[in-house]
C-alpha cells in the first residue's frame, strides 16, 4: 500500500527540507510550520517519491527525504503519472489535489550540479490542501475514488 514515508518541512523557501515526523496539513494552506505553507496558490505542498530519490542514488548521490524539498516522501505510488485534479487520502483525513507535474526550475540547485540533472522538475508533484488533517511518517495514501 502506499504510504508516507517521511514528513519534512523548512524555515526558509529554497532550502533542503527536514524531516520532522509528523505535521498538520492546513486546508488552502499546506504543511504547518513550512516556509512554503500559503506562498503559491495551488501549490500548498510538494510530494515525491523514494522510488525517485533512489534514481539519484544511483548516480552515487548521498541524497533523502527532503533533500529535494520536497514536504512529503512517498513509497509505492507513481506520482508523476497522476492525472491533475486526482485526489489522495493522506493520513487519517486529510485530502490532497493534484495540481501540477513537475516544475520549472528558474535557478539550478545544488543536487543538478552535482549530478547534471534533478528529479523534482520531471516527477515532483504539487497539490492543493482540500482537507486538513494530521499526517505522520508511515500513514497510508489512498487515491480518492472519482
């Protein structure tokens, strides 16, 4: 089953993410306590797969959970191939959109100068807070029956 499995947040917008174990999502916000939480609309929160960050490994990158700033690391479900507008049980309760695939990445950050290319531009994913709710590493992703 799909799951989190890391929660990461951070104090300062284009920074590493830190995870933090667990979080409250804000509706219409994103991720209490991040410096990203309320700065764009519909695009309240970043999540990414480990299947994603370990391509990065692979390259003999010595990368994690939140490295990518991403707010939440995911296992067992292919992101990038959600169509916009899916929604996702996250954690108890709280429900996530789909908004956007990828982003443009204006200035290149440290890991696409240390391996020539970056995973979060291609097969990050960005979504809205529909519904808040606590979420912790380990809880379960559910995509919403449409």
């Amino acid at each position: 089953m799909p799951e989190i499995v890391a929660v990461c947040i951070s104090n300062e917008v284009g920074t590493k993410k830190k995870p933090v174990g667990h979080a409250n999502l804000v509706e219409d916000l994103g991720l209490e306590g991040d410096a990203h939480a309320g700065y764009l609309p519909n695009r309240h929160v970043s999540l990414l797969a480990l299947e994603s960050i370990e391509k990065m490994r692979d390259q003999g990158l010595d990368v994690g959970p939140g490295d990518f700033a991403e707010n939440i690391t995911t296992q067992g479900i292919d992101l990038p191939s959600l169509p916009l507008g899916t929604r996702l049980t996250i954690g108890p309760q709280a429900v996530l959109q789909i908004t956007q695939i990828g982003k443009e990445c204006h200035t290149r950050c440290a890991i696409y100068y240390q391996a020539g290319d970056c995973i979060m531009p291609k097969e990050g994913v960005f979504a809205r807070v529909v519904r808040g709710g606590p979420i912790c590493d380990g809880d379960p992703i559910v995509r919403a029956e449409s």
